[in-house]
C-alpha cells in the first residue's frame, strides 16, 4: 500500500523576474470567501441565508538576506508612482527531495507595497533579513 506523506514545506523556489531566486520564507496569501447574509421580510424562517460573495486575497511575505549590492525589492517599490505600478506574476513551487515541483502557487498582476528590514543590533550575530509584502490579485494552485 503506498503511503501518501505531506509534503515538507522547506524546499522551494520563487520565480518573480528577480535574479536571485534564493528566500528564507515565504508567507502565502491566505484566500477568504465573504459570506452575503440575506433575508426577505417574507421568508417563513427567522435565520438568514447564507450566499458566497467575493473572494478575498491576502499578501504574500518575501523575506531573504539581504546581499550587497542587491536592491531589487527597492527598486521594484519605486516603481510606484503616480496610479501606475510595474505588475508581475510570482510563481513558488513546492519542491521534492530531487529538487522537482510538486506543487505550485501562481500569483497573478502582484505588486509591492511595503518593504522592511530586519532591526539593526550591534549585539547580535543575525543575518540581516528584507522583507518584501506583495498585493495579489488572484492566485491559481496546481499539483504535479
């Protein structure tokens, strides 16, 4: 009988137009579904019905060490003037012991819209981290 085990989730890969492709983590978007209540003044129960309303997707957290003199996250923020952004598809595979795709999320017409870096700490031997927060507009999941 085969076994059918979760994947790990600490082999991946994200593909979004950046040279390094190399991140420590990667939150991504949570997907929620509105719930319409409604109710007529002459239905014969006294509960509301419940109808699917719009799809809510949230952001996608990037977070990678930051390397001289890379500064891409900054200049893909920068981008963003005047009502116009510079929109790309992201796509994260989940990735096997032989480093193939398992599972994908393509994130579709993404933008950033907060970038951050780790605290700065004289005291501390850490890795310094930037952190990249991406707006979705929808996201499409396949399996291999």
């Amino acid at each position: 009988m085969a076994v059918n085990n979760p994947h790990p989730s600490f082999s991946f890969q994200v593909q979004a137009g950046f040279n390094r492709v190399g991140f420590a983590r990667v939150q991504l978007p949570a997907l929620e579904r509105e719930v319409v209540r409604y109710r007529e003044g002459s239905d014969k129960v006294e509960t509301m019905r419940l109808i699917p309303g719009l799809l809510r997707v949230g952001e996608c957290v990037l977070e990678r060490g930051v390397v001289p003199p890379d500064n891409e996250f900054f200049q893909w923020l920068n981008t963003i003037g005047g009502g116009q952004v510079e929109r790309r598809d992201v796509m994260v595979q989940l990735l096997n012991q032989a480093h193939e795709p398992v599972m994908s999320w393509r994130l579709r017409n993404t933008f950033p819209c907060a970038l951050q870096w780790s605290m700065l700490d004289a005291q501390n031997d850490a890795v310094l981290i930037e952190t990249l927060r991406l707006a979705v507009e929808g996201v499409e999941i396949e399996t291999m």
